[in-house]
C-alpha cells in the first residue's frame, strides 16, 4: 500500500466515523469482511497493511472489537470474533478454503444487516465477483445504516 492509498483510506475511515449518529468514543465495534473468492496470500496481504494502517493513523484502532466475516458462498458465511493481532499473524486464515465464484450480494447485505448493523465501520475486501439478484432488495439491505458505515476496498 502505498502513501497515496493510506490517505485515502484514512479519509474514508474519518468520514464512515464521524457520520452523524455513528462512531462517539470508547472501544470501536468494526467488522471486516473477506471475500474468499481471492486468493489466501492477497487476503492475508490486505487484511495486513489496511490494519496496519488504521493502527498506526490513531488510537481509536489499538483496542477494537473486531467481527470477521468469511464470505465463501451464499450458504457459507463464517462469522467470528477475533483480534487486530490474530488478523495481523494470519491465525484467522488457517481454515481458508477457496470461495464460490456464484455468490449475490443479496445474502451477504441481508446478514450484514441481521448480525452487524451495530458495527461503526465495515470494510469488506473484494474482488468484485459477485452477483446481484436483486438490487432493490441490496438497497433495502443497505439502509438505513449500512450504506453509510461500508468501505469497499478492491483488489
């Protein structure tokens, strides 16, 4: 990553927080969704300077509560709590397992808005190969609250 890509995300990240009614202090709830359609060694990669990143930019990223979300197919989606440490060592990815090329959006917004609407901030790692059944119903996912705490980082 280079020096460009850490401002922008550190742009991105101030403006998710700082929406109205978001992020007011204390310990941030966050969640990170991987998509597993891209390859473990690119994952790991990412995962490893966007929280690298966040960590050295502020405080606020030192001590989070972290949910990871493993996209894998539209019936497989593993969540779990786990540690900015754990991400950053690669412990979380030892069940990786090569994800489904025929996955919608749909489900994965539908869960997100079930499971982690709370969560101040999402970043959700993608290649873009998913599908959208369903647009309204994405939309209807994504508000009211979801569309303004999501960060889409490509690779």
């Amino acid at each position: 990553m280079n020096q460009i890509e850490k401002i922008k995300l550190h742009q991105q990240v101030e403006y998710i927080l700082h929406v109205p009614g978001n992020y007011r202090g204390g310990i941030l709830e966050m969640a990170f969704v991987l998509d597993y359609h891209i390859s473990k060694e690119i994952l790991i990669k990412h995962t490893k300077e966007i929280l690298t990143a966040l960590r050295a930019y502020s405080k606020v990223f030192q001590n989070v509560r972290l949910n990871l979300i493993k996209w894998i197919s539209d019936v497989e989606i593993v969540k779990e709590v786990s540690s900015v440490g754990m991400i950053q060592m690669g412990h979380c990815f030892e069940d990786y397992k090569k994800g489904s090329e025929k996955k919608s959006l749909d489900e994965l917004t539908r869960q997100l808005k079930l499971f982690y609407a709370r969560s101040k901030l999402i970043i959700w790692i993608t290649d873009n190969s998913f599908q959208i059944l369903d647009k309204e119903q994405v939309n209807f996912n994504l508000k009211p609250f979801l569309q303004k705490k999501m960060l889409k980082w490509e690779v």
